[in-house]
C-alpha cells in the first residue's frame, strides 16, 4: 500500500470539495448558468487580486498569461528588463527572446534576491525599457523576491512592472493596486487549489494602454479580445468548463477562511519548515530570503539526489527535487495551497526517515517537533472547543 | 482551512480507487455482469477468511451477522457463552437475550483478555453450551482475545466457537478453518476499506448443521436462503450494489499488496503508536494483549476526555474516545484499513500538540521520533530506489 502525498510546489493537493464540483456534469459555456458562475469567479478573482481591474481568465497554463503579458504590451525591438534568479526569471527572458524583444538581464544568484536598486540602475541605463518582469516567489529557488520595493521604483518610470505571481497569488499579500503592479499573474494549479489548466492576469491603466500599442503577433492571447468578451461574462474562446467550477468553490473556501488567515497559514508552514530544516542541521536555498510558497533545502552531504525519486516512487511522498544547477542537490517542501499542519508533519518525518534510509544520521522527531513548537500557533485555542 | 484526517476504528478512510470504483453508474444486481462481480468477491472473501467454506455477503452492519450467526444456530432456551470484555462483548449477551437464549457471562475486566481456561471451565460446567460467542479484538478496550487458544478448547466441546472478528479479519492471522472457528464475522468499515454498509460471515459445517436444527426465528438474516441464493451468485435480497463494486476493488487492492504484508503493516502501525505512547509517559489501556487494530491510550490526569472533540472539530483529526467505564478517559488511535506510516505520524503529532493545547507538558517530536524508530521497519531498501 503505497498512500500519497503531494507536497510539491504545483499541481498542488486538490480538495474534495473542489474535485466533487469538477465532478458534476459539465454544462455548456454559452448559458446563463455558466455566465452566472464565471461572474462569480471574476469578482472573486478581484478581491484574490486586491485589483479594480478586470482579472481575465485564461485556458493555459501560467506560461501562457507570461507569454500574454508580455506579447500584448510590446512590440518588436522594445526593451525589457528580466530579472533572472532562477529557471522562471530564465523563461522570461525566453520568452521576451522568442517575440523579438531586447533583454536587459539582471542575473540574480540561485537563492538570493534581487536588489531594487539593481532595477532602478538598469532602467537609468536604459530609460526605454517598456516592461520590468520578475517573479514575487521564484520557484524553483524558493527565494522570495522584494516586489514592493521593486514597484517603487518601476511607478516611477515609464516601465510596466510584470509580476509573475504564480506561487504568490493566495499565498502572501500582493495588493496589485497598492504596490501599482501593471501585471499581475497566477495559475490554477498553486494556492488556488485547481488541477493546472487555468491562468489569470490582471492588467493596470497603463498596461491597458500599452495594449493598444503594441504591434507584437499574438492571437490565442489576445488579451483586448478577452476583456471584451469576459465584460460579458463569457471568453473569446472556449473556456475550461470544468476548472472554472472548481475555482467557484476555492475562492469560497479561501473567502470563508479569510485571506488573512490563507497567508498566515503559508507563512507559518514554511517557518515550521524552516525550524525543521535548521534543527536537523541542514541548510536552506534561500536562507535571506525564503518563500512562503515553498521552502527549498539542501541534502546534506552524502545524500544522492534520488532521494527524491524513492520517496515519491517507494514511500509515496512527492517532493520536488531541484533544477539546472541544483539538480540533485535539494528538496523543495511546498506549502502551497491546500496544505495543513499535518503535512508539513508527514513531509518532515518522512524526509528524517528518508535521509536515514540513505544512511544520513538522523535522531526522529527533531525536525518534526521543531515544526511542531511552530504550528502550535495555529492550533486553536482550547477554550472555545 | 480544516484538512480531515479519519482515524478512528470504523468507519475508516476509504481508498480513492475504491471512492472512484463505487461512484461508477450504478449496476442492476440480477445481471450476468454483477453476478461476475460477485463472484470474484466471494472467491476473495474466501482467501480472507482463509476458508473452504462460502462466506456470505449481508446488507447490513456488523451487528447484523451478529445475530445472523446467533439466530441460525440456536433454539430459544438454548445456553450460549458470552465473553464480556467491552462493549462488543456485551452485544453479545444483548443479542443472545433478545431472542430467549441462556446466558452464562464470562466478564472480562476492560482492557484484558480472556483466560481461554475460563472458557473450558464455563464449557465443563454448561456441556448443553450450542455457542461460545467471542471477539478476536474488541475494539472499546483495543484488547486483542487469544481465539486460538479458546479454539483449542471449543474444538473438543460441542458447543460452537462465534467469533466476532470485525476488527480482526484483514488485520491479522486469522485462518476460520485452520484454527477451527465454527462462525467467522467481518464489517465492511474496518480493515476492508470500504463505507459502512456490509456485513460478512463464514459457518463451519457444524456451524451449517446445527443452522438446520435452529428453531429461532429470522427471515431477513436467514442464512440458508442466503447460501442458496449465494451459491447462484445472487442475494435474496436486494444487495448493496456500490459497496459490492468497491469491495471488489478493496479485496484488488489487499492481494496485490499481499495479506501478509497487510497483517504486518498492522502490527508495526500498533507497534508505532504503543512506542510513541510509551515515550510521552502515557498508559495504554490494553497493555498485556494489544490489538493491532487500534490502540487505547489513557488521557494523562489533568487533560479532559473533550480533548478528543477538540482535536477532530477544531484540528481535523477524529480519533474514537472512550466508552461506557472509559468515557472521557482515554484516545483510541486506529490503524485500521487504509492507513499508512504517515497516518500515525499524524496521529502522534497531533495528539502531542492537543495534549500541549490543554497544558500537558509534552517534548514535541518526542513520540513521534519513537514512532518513526518503529516505522523505519516499513520503509523500503534504498538498493531498490
């Protein structure tokens, strides 16, 4: 018997509640009972957003509002400023590459985060630049990048700042209008609880405008398009019927246990986690800098990377591994989404017993009840039981 | 965010493949592809219960096979020897006085076994015995009661052995034929994975004839209607169809992981939590004969018996507490079923933080390291990865 746990930083744990709505017939997208449910979602996605703007709705995976962000805001030969501290800074740059832009990269190390004043110098250097695009949580670092301060400096220059949000969205508080964020990206399948196949942008005044001049080719993502079909609740295309059913029923459920409450939950899972990693004396990927979304941590010395592969393939706990230069090196311990206290409890008991198995010397329960003393916070208290 | 954790001795969590396989559109039941389907399962049932013998399907509870096996093999004023240890045991003599039987009491203090020479006393006292009704782990004490060395004893007599074995088929050992029990009962919320909503039982050939002496009366628990019906591969009543087709995956699912590993991921999950028990300085209520199944632990003095509410209302995870003489004073931890290594990591964990929630002193990480000692038996070779 060979129970599973998926602890990886997306697909993330679907609920029952979510997968029981997938579940139900599927019903045609072109009603009113569709209309009525993608108007739900859409003003759910506002409060999620923390936006006055239209959140739009994609079927794709995060790479492809990545790719709409940057297509309908650009034209050929504009300049971009890609900030570059992981394999998602790096897909920026691809994809900016990919349509003819001039990249500006500021290389970040694995791990670190970037320097806002790396930002500004760059854009003093190059005034022209149309777009600023980062990761809020770089995922596969685990490095948590500064995005308020970066907007500080963007809101003051003609660049739009485009924030990949992926592993952010619902898992820590990004005030889209607040920070003045001119995109605002996620995908379904992180702390929104869905199977992948759905991605949503939100799109800032001047974002707008930029749409209307841009002369980049693009026509699946054609995001003028989509906002004016989706003002009347319905898609330019045929939407994924089946996830926006499910998304109705996570927002709900993210609603009812307050915001707040989701990014202290994140938050305090990826401290117990970190507890945990420092009691068992390993070290972190990003220690300056962790993400709440997952928490990366090296092996320690003499623990082959397959470690991964035979807790997923023989224990059944799915961790991710790490990636390029971190291959074989790290576990990345998620805490995205439908994650609980219990989790965090099975994915380091079952990476003590893991490292022990690979003959690392491990004393049981150190790391577990260092997370242990952390997730007491969120224990409610006894008197109201 | 409340994540749900089942760990409670019946009903227990039911498998996914299973949950998918019983939400299939519903069969009819008086259909060739039923009929192959039932089959399959009592073939399997068969292997289960280690016997030659059919074992009969009932839409029913546990209790039902109960009195099935009660109301086939005696005629009122009939003496029947009941051993009383817990709640189960005490069904027993409820179940054999509602229908006019002669009870003789053997009262078992809770949380201890039965002697089997307290039987062959009652045996040589009461020769007119027609049934000595037993369980094999009463689940209110989570003591396990020797039925083969009681076995030993009824073989030699003419009354029969009844061995309630809700708790204890697919939990451990427990060959009907080879050890000579005469009646053999399962449920199918326990150890076979399944809803509520199944009852099985096996009779010996002497159990067969004394059935066709019996003068009590029953109709919908008559069991030559059913055998008659069963051998056809069909039930005289109306089955219940779901639970059949998600047996048929359950048993699937036990043969494939091989029964001897099943019994032996029971004993080393019960092995696990009485280690981790020990380690927190807390008491076990069945300390010389543990069952497999579940395990009882005594709440320290000072932490009330509405910890347990708190733990499944407020924290999500549901253990049983006490009943009757042990309400309100003990946690019984299940490991019955589906359950796996990270269940009673959980399990620990969990109780370790609502015992600290309610101002016990408790060392986080202290019982579940020393579980975790005790689950290392489970893990798989590294070579093998």
């Amino acid at each position: 018997m060979l129970k599973k746990y998926l602890l990886a930083p997306g697909p993330t744990p679907v609920p029952p509640e979510v997968l029981l709505a997938m579940a139900q017939p599927i019903i045609h997208h072109r009603t009113p009972q569709f209309e009525a449910v993608f108007a739900e979602v859409q003003s759910g996605l506002q409060r999620l957003f923390q936006t006055r703007q239209e959140v739009l709705i994609l079927a794709s995976s995060g790479t492809g509002a990545m790719e709409a962000a940057v297509t309908n805001t650009t034209s050929p030969g504009d300049r971009v400023i890609v900030v570059n501290g992981g394999k998602f800074g790096e897909r920026w740059g691809k994809i900016a590459a990919a349509y003819g832009l001039q990249v500006t990269e500021l290389k970040v190390e694995w791990g670190q985060a970037v320097e806002p004043d790396a930002v500004a110098r760059a854009l003093r250097e190059h005034p022209e630049t149309r777009l600023v695009l980062m990761q809020a949580s770089e995922t596969s670092t685990t490095a948590l990048h500064p995005v308020e301060a970066v907007a500080r400096v963007t809101r003051g220059s003609e660049a739009l700042l485009v924030v990949d949000g992926i592993t952010a969205v619902g898992v820590l508080d990004l005030p889209m209008d607040a920070l003045g964020i001119d995109m605002l990206i996620t995908g379904s399948q992180k702390a929104l609880m869905l199977p992948p196949g759905l991605a949503f942008l939100a799109l800032s005044e001047r974002a707008w405008a930029a749409a209307g001049a841009s002369k980049t080719p693009r026509f699946y993502f054609d995001l003028k398009r989509e906002r004016d079909n989706q003002r009347l609740h319905t898609t330019a295309w045929t939407p994924a019927i089946s996830l926006v059913s499910g998304l109705h029923v996570a927002l709900k459920m993210m609603f009812d246990e307050e915001l707040a409450n989701v990014y202290a939950r994140h938050e305090r899972l990826a401290r117990a986690t970190r507890a945990a990693a420092q009691a068992l004396g390993l070290r972190l990927v990003a220690p300056t800098c962790p993400s709440p979304a997952t928490t990366g941590i090296f092996l320690p010395d003499g623990v082959p990377g397959k470690l991964v592969g035979y807790l997923r393939d023989r224990v059944g706990v799915t961790f991710a591994g790490g990636q390029d230069e971190l291959k074989g090196k790290i576990v990345r311990v998620a805490h995205l989404g439908y994650i609980g206290s219990f989790d965090v409890v099975t994915a380091i008991a079952s990476l003590e017993m893991g490292l022990a198995a690979f003959g690392h010397r491990v004393a049981f329960g150190t790391g577990v009840g260092a997370a242990q003393a952390v997730l007491m916070e969120g224990m409610p208290p006894v008197a109201a039981a």
